[in-house]
C-alpha cells in the first residue's frame, strides 16, 4: 500500500512561471527511498506534475510558482504523512531538508543530523553497505563494514555510519569494537538517540559504571521519561 508523505521542507520553489523547482528527500534511518517514491505538485488540491526521485533522493518540477494555494507531496511505502506549503520552502536546492519519518518508529529514533551534512561521496558509500546488507540472504559484513569505513574515513562526524559498524560489531560477538564505534556514533552527534542503549549495556557489561552512568544522563536529558539508571532499555 503506497502511503502519501507530504515532504516537511527543502523544496526550492522559484516564483517565476518556467523556472524549476528543485528539492531532496531523505529518510529518517539513512535508508535508501523505496522505489517507488513519487513527488506531486498540488495546487487547488489538483494534482499539478508528478515525478520520481532519483537514488540520492533529488527531484526537479519545471514551471513551478511559489503560491499558498500549493503544496508538494511524495508518495513512499512505508512513511508518515505531513504537508508544507509551497510558499514556505526555502530557495536553495542543496538544503536536504525533507526527511520522511517510517511508520512505527519513535522521534527519538530520527535520522543523525550528520547524515544530512555528510559529503555525496560519504552518503554513497553509506548506502552501499546497506544495500548490501539487504541485498543476500546471508551477510557478507567485511563487504558491509568495507563500504562503511570508507564513508566515516570520508566523513569522520558520520554518526549513522559509525552506528551501523557497531551494530555489526555486537552481530560478530566483537564487544570492544561495537562500544568504540558506538561511542564515536554518540561523540559525533550527541542528538542521535539509536547508539546509546546499546552503548549503555555494553560499558556495564565492561564493568565501566561511572561511564555508564554518564551516557545514561545525557539519554536522559534527550529523554527525560526515562527512569534514574536509565532502567527499563
């Protein structure tokens, strides 16, 4: 079933008629767009042009005025809906600031921020290790981590990158690398909820308490739900 998100922002809309209007879409958790993603222009509440996105999620509507009667929409399997008037996107192309929000996941499970400021060449290698994650029935994690060392070389503040490795690192029983990438994933983006849980249990189970203890309190501040010792993870 394909589920109408409508993009929250990052849309360069030129009042002109005849100029192009040019935006990105990314998702919350750094996964590629489903291939199925459309964009729409709707004006009066009809459907003005539609268009793909490519794989770096960019698309281009040609002969597009800024107006509030306008709004832009995508359509991706999967994602939460919202909506922005086409008068109130900003102007330059290059901000990617539309992030689609998958359904079921919590805020506090959002898309580092260091994913959106990453370089192209990062971002591409990124999503080649996620592809080939998915892409056979048993992972080839050398081929995984690869692909993601190569995007944290590239860009050393990539904290969704540095995440996934340590994920792999508690899927290969590699404790010590899982906790260094993890606490590289939390010094790069202090705001990235994902790295800490596991992060906390892993520096208790290293005996490292006070260290724990500290993590826990900056979750905290995010969450601030959550209970003293960050009980319950």
């Amino acid at each position: 079933m394909c589920l109408t998100v409508l993009l929250s922002s990052a849309l360069a809309m030129l009042p002109l008629a005849g100029e192009s209007a040019r935006g990105r879409v990314l998702t919350d958790d750094g996964m590629p767009l489903p291939e199925s993603a459309r964009v729409e222009l709707r004006c009066e509440q009809t459907v003005i042009a539609s268009t793909n996105v490519n794989q770096e999620g960019r698309f281009e509507f040609d002969g597009n005025p800024r107006q509030a009667s306008c709004t832009v929409s995508v359509y991706a399997t999967g994602y939460r809906r919202s909506m922005i008037s086409t008068e109130d996107l900003p102007s330059d192309p290059r901000i990617a600031g539309i992030v689609l929000h998958r359904l079921g996941k919590s805020h506090g499970e959002s898309i580092s921020v260091s994913h959106l400021a990453a370089p192209p060449e990062a971002v591409q290698r990124f999503h080649a290790a996620i592809r080939e994650a998915e892409g056979a029935e048993s992972t080839d994690y050398e081929a995984v981590l690869k692909h993601l060392r190569a995007a944290v070389q590239l860009y050393p503040d990539y904290a969704q990158a540095w995440f996934e490795i340590g994920r792999i690192g508690l899927a290969l029983g590699d404790s010590a690398s899982a906790r260094d990438a993890l606490q590289q994933a939390v010094r790069a983006d202090p705001w990235f909820v994902s790295p800490y849980e596991p992060l906390i249990l892993l520096l208790e189970a290293a005996g490292q308490s006070d260290q724990a203890a500290r993590t826990c309190q900056r979750l905290r501040e995010i969450n601030p739900a959550l209970s003293a010792g960050c009980g319950g993870l």
